[in-house]
C-alpha cells in the first residue's frame, strides 16, 4: 500500500509539473497571438517596390487601376501617386466590372478622404469623361434634354466640381435640381453636393436635410452632411450650430430628431 501511495503521488506531481509546464507555454502562447485590437502593426513597409513597379508597368489599364487601387486603399506609399500621374491615360480604356465596382466602393467609403478621391477619379475615367469645361457643359446640355439618367449625370458633375473643375459653376446647376419633382432628380442632387464636398454645399444639404418631402431623401442629406460623400472634418464641423439649433426645435419629429442627434454625434467622433 505504501508503495502504491509513493507511485500516486508521484504520479500527481508530474501531472501537476506537467500543467504548469502547459501552462506557461499557454502564457507563452497568448503573448505571442497577435490581438485583433491596438495599434496598428506593420506587415511589410508599406512601399511599392521597384520589382512591383515593374510588373504594373507591363499590365494593361485596368489590371494597372485594379492593382494600384488596391494598394492605396491599404495606404501603401506611392500608390496614390502613381494613380495621380495615370488617371487621365485611363480615360476610356477602362471597364466597368465587379472587381473594380467592389474597389471603388470601398474606395469612397474609406475613413480617408483621400482615398475617396482616388474612387473619384478613377470613375471619371471608368466613365470616360474628361476633366474639362467641355465635359461640364456636355453634362449640362444632357441634364436639360434628359430625365431618365439626371442621378448619373449630376453625380459626375459633382465629381468633376471635386476634382477642381468649375466647381461654382457646377453647384448652381446642381441647385436647379434639389426642388424638382421627381425624387430620382432630387437623389441625384443630394448625391452630386456631397460629391462637390465644397463649403458652399452645406446649407443646401442642410435645407434639404430639414424640408424635402421625402424622409428618405432627407436622410441622405443628413448622411452626406455627417459622414459620406467629399466634405472634410473642418467643413462638417461648420453644420453643428444649425443641427444643434434644430435639436432643440420643439415641432421636430421623433425620426428627425434621432438623425439629427446620429449627424451631431458623427460630426463629433469624426473631428477627434
């Protein structure tokens, strides 16, 4: 009996010198797992190579938009540049497809607004629409004659206002559409003022934001004000004053007060 006691207990003191041993190779283990939170951590330099360089190079334009999209998106250095210097010898030799649909998309919601407007450019050329005056005038004369693609023209004038384009005379063809009747047109609107994302955009989109008959058009606005579409942090913060002025609007419907509050409490966490 004593003997079968010495073995049990030996038998439980490698067990237990077993645990600990699992144990502090668990310890080990979970200081060595890579947490999903924190600050970032650096998987390669971040950097186009030179080897890189070369095989974009010798790609055709839209494998060229594809691979280079992708690389700023994930910010790496050279890359918006690189796109910069070969957006308008894409124009018209690039197609639309899902791949490139999913990119831009991801593109123009990124927390970067200079990722945006990369997507911005990059549907210009997607579009084969010029950077030019006479690509504003051509989009004008079209908005007049046409009423079945008014969202995709105005959206593309938006973005040719963005991208330094006669960009006052832009908004104002913009704002003769905000009150039309059809709320196709008026979607379109909304959309091309936040694709200006210039200062002069914000009362518009605050007025339609508080007045269109359309609750879901004036959500959009509000959207466009608070965190979509071209407006910079400094510029959003410049709606503050009259959405605050509007929370406090006693004949303020419950849904417009939620959005209101959603668009000033937005605002705020975008300006830290």
């Amino acid at each position: 009996m004593k003997r079968i006691g010495v073995v049990a207990f030996s038998v439980a003191v490698l067990m237990a010198l077993s645990l600990a041993a699992n144990g502090q190779a668990l310890q080990r283990f979970a200081k060595a797992l890579l947490q999903l939170y924190g600050t970032p951590v650096a998987a390669s330099s971040g950097i186009i190579s030179e080897h890189e360089m070369a095989e974009i190079n010798a790609m055709g334009p839209q494998d060229q938009v594809e691979r280079l999209l992708e690389r700023a998106i994930n910010h790496y250095q050279g890359a918006a540049e690189e796109i910069a210097k070969r957006a308008d010898g894409w124009t018209g030799k690039i197609e639309s497809s899902s791949k490139l649909n999913t990119m831009t998309s991801t593109a123009y919601f990124a927390s970067d607004l200079r990722v945006r407007a990369i997507a911005l450019e990059i549907w210009l050329a997607e579009y084969n629409i010029h950077k030019a005056p006479e690509a504003v005038d051509e989009l004008t004369r079209a908005l007049a004659s046409s009423t079945d693609k008014r969202y995709f023209l105005l959206s593309n004038l938006g973005i040719l206002g963005n991208r330094g384009i006669e960009p006052e005379k832009i908004l104002n063809t913009i704002l003769l559409y905000v009150n039309d009747p059809d709320p196709a047109t008026r979607s379109g609107a909304i959309n091309a003022l936040g694709l200006l994302g210039t200062e002069n955009t914000i009362q518009p989109l605050l007025q339609i934001f508080r007045a269109d008959p359309s609750y879901d058009l004036r959500e959009r606005a509000a959207c466009n004000l608070a965190d979509s579409g071209m407006l910079s942090r400094d510029l959003r913060k410049l709606a503050v004053p009259e959405l605050a002025r509007m929370s406090q609007d006693p004949e303020l419907d419950s849904r417009m007060k939620t959005w209101v509050s959603q668009a000033l409490s937005e605002i705020k966490n975008s300006a830290q």
